[in-house]
C-alpha cells in the first residue's frame, strides 16, 4: 500500500522528503542512460548510429537523452552523495561516534557491493563512489565556498586534457576502440585514463558541491522558490545550448570518431551547471507541488536509492539480455522497456517503505557500517498521515 500524501511539514521533515525526492528523480533518469547499456554494445552508449537507431523517433530519443539525462542524472546522484557524506558525519559527531572511521568502513562496504556488482555489469558506479569519497572527506570540514571552488574545478577540469588525446585519434578511430566502435576492442591506454579518469574526477567534484550546496541550504529546503527559479533558469540558459553545441559538432561531422572526445567536451563542461540547474528546477516544483501524491512514490524510490540502483541491473539485464535479443532493439523500443522498469520500482519501492524502514540492501549496509543489528520490519504498515510523517521523523534521527 502506497505511503499516503503528508501533513504541512516541519523544517527537517522537508529536508528529507526534499532529497529522497531528488534523488528518486535522479535514479529515473540514470536508467534511462543505462539501458542503452544493458541492451546494446558499449558504443552505442555515447555513439548514437552504432546502435540502436532507426527511424526519427529513435533518433529524437537518442538526442534527447544526451541533451537532458547523460551525465546530469548521475551528476545529481554524485552531488547528493556527496551531501549525504555531511549528514552521515553530523550524525555520527552527534552520536559520539569516529565520524572518519564510520566513513571509512561505510565505504568499504560500499567498495564490495560495487565489485559484485561489477561481476554482474561493468558500468558500475559504486565502486567508483567508495574510491572518491576517502578524497571527498578531506573537504568535509571546509567552508563552502571552499568546497564549491574545488568541486567546481575537478567537475570541469580534466577538460583541458581534451585536446591533446583528440589529437592522438586517427580517422579510422582505432584508439577509441569500443568506446566509440562495436567490436573494436579496447581503447588505447591514453583514451582508456583519459575516460575513467573524467568520470571520477568528475564525480570528486559533484561530491563536493554537493557538500557545499547542502551547507547553504540548497537541498535542505531553507532556500525558498524566489531563490531556487532565478538559479536553474540561469543554469539552463548556460547548459542547454552548450550541450547542443557538441550534439551540433557530432552530427555535422557524422559521428566523425576524430571529433569523438571534442563533441563531448561542452557536454563535459555544462554537466556541472546542469546537474545544479535541474536539481533546482526538481526542488522548486516540489515545493510548489509538494502535496502531489506522486511524490510519495519518487520519496520512496530514493530512500531505497541503493537497492533500486543494483534492482536496475537485475531487471534491466534479465530485460533486455534474456528476453530480448541483445543489441537488436531500437531506442525507442528501449525507452517502452524503462517505462515499464520504472512502473515496477514505483509500485515496489512505497509498498517496501510502508512496511519496513529500510531498503533490503540499506539495511545490510547499515548493519556492517554500525556493525549491531538494525530494526527492519515496522510493526504495522503505514496507513495513514501520522504514521508517514512518524516514520520520516524517525529517519531523520536515526538514518
């Protein structure tokens, strides 16, 4: 039974409601970039004629994704993990808890999960996530423009590096190799830093916006709609059309690989400000709509943001690798089996939370970070009003 819409909300109950909230929006955009991996080779990911597409409408979808979600979605899930790295140590402080140690061990679980996960489908983030945060916590303590400046230059720093590894790329693209061409093997040691390299420094950086973005009052609900609107409109405006300049780039050098990496470096450079910029458009109509009952289902998604992330892969790989022919389908043929995907976590995720605190996987996690056996099955499901807001009081203390 689904978690029934809340009563007027205090101050901390909104800041949870607010960021389980953006992230479950989050975790809806990162599966629609991932299944574009778990249905195709790992070209069509960033290469939209490698696979993948058909007609108009497949090329709409393509485009559309990298314009809107690429990148964005996962930056956003970055930003808020890297928050919830400040919450996590204000909570173990106050509980008299080794707020360094409990991070430590927290991620080292984290590091595990990402390796199974890794056995099962090589576009894994946890493990990626658990390498940085160790990074991420020497900031922790910093101020927040501190914070938001080195965020800012490790988001979009390894720009730079753009141009001489461009350069190295021949016509036929045979550095790229899979990256960029189905069945061309691996790339050359050069692209391969480069790619991996972007990606976690990247995620380094959005850690520590996320930080300071939560300091200010950004995700927590103090800043209001007249703050929130003049900030994603300006990070639009930037954003989007720069963007569009690398999707420009790409089709009017057909997918040239030569202009593979050069076509993704304004997308590389807006990343940042979109992931800002959406995540206040997403808070600002939460606050003018916070009363829509279809947030209750996106709250409980992201308050089991771990477990859906890895259900994503078992779902999506029985999908589109047992049931369907791998690498046969079209974007748009996809984007049906994401909507459906979704259906299911929709529905899954506020019957889990109704009855037990935790997700499965949070639970386990939360068990061998404090290392004592956490409560998991409520005593009743929740029904009504009061025991929705009951619950997130609840979370907001001891989470």
């Amino acid at each position: 039974m689904a978690v029934m819409a809340s009563l007027p909300l205090t101050p901390t109950r909104q800041r949870i409601h607010q960021i389980d909230g953006l992230r479950g929006v989050a975790l809806l955009g990162i599966l629609i970039m991932n299944s574009i991996s778990y249905a195709h080779p790992t070209a069509a990911y960033l290469n939209l004629p490698a696979a993948g597409i058909g007609g108009w409408w497949d090329w709409a979808v393509g485009l559309g994704a990298q314009l809107l979600v690429d990148q964005k979605m996962m930056s956003i899930f970055s930003l808020l993990f890297g928050a919830g790295m400040v919450m996590f140590a204000e909570r173990a402080r106050h509980k008299g808890s080794n707020p360094l140690g409990r991070t430590l061990l927290r991620n080292a679980i984290l590091a595990i999960l990402g390796l199974l996960h890794s056995l099962l489908w090589d576009g894994d983030i946890l493990l990626l996530y658990a390498l940085c945060a160790p990074l991420a916590y020497l900031w922790i303590r910093r101020s927040p423009a501190v914070q938001l400046a080195w965020g800012a230059l490790f988001a979009v720093g390894p720009a730079i590096f753009v141009y001489p590894v461009s350069a190295s790329i021949d016509a036929a693209g045979t550095q790229l190799g899979e990256i960029w061409s189905v069945g061309a093997g691996q790339a050359s040691d050069d692209v391969f830093l480069f790619w991996v390299g972007s990606v976690a420094i990247r995620a380094l950086g959005m850690m520590l916006i996320g930080m300071a973005l939560y300091q200010v009052g950004f995700l927590d609900g103090r800043l209001g709609r007249d703050v929130l609107r003049p900030i994603w409109a300006a990070c639009l405006a930037f954003g989007l059309p720069t963007v569009a300049v690398g999707i420009v780039i790409h089709l009017g050098t057909a997918w040239s690989p030569q202009y593979a990496l050069l076509g993704q470096l304004p997308n590389n450079i807006a990343t940042p400000v979109l992931a800002v910029g959406f995540s206040a458009l997403i808070l600002d109509l939460y606050q003018a709509n916070g009363s829509w009952r279809g947030w209750r289902r996106i709250e409980a998604l992201g308050k089991m943001a771990l477990t859906n992330y890895l259900s994503f892969s078992v779902l999506g790989l029985l999908l589109w690798g047992v049931l369907l022919p791998f690498g046969t389908l079209s974007r748009s043929q996809i984007l049906l089996g994401v909507f459906g995907i979704w259906a299911i976590v929709l529905l899954w995720s506020p019957w889990w939370v109704a009855r037990f605190y935790y997700g499965p996987v949070e639970w386990l996690w939360r068990w061998g970070t404090y290392g004592k056996h956490p409560p998991m099955r409520r005593k009743r499901a929740l029904r009504t009003e009061a025991d929705s807001n009951e619950a997130l009081e609840r979370k907001a203390v001891e989470c």
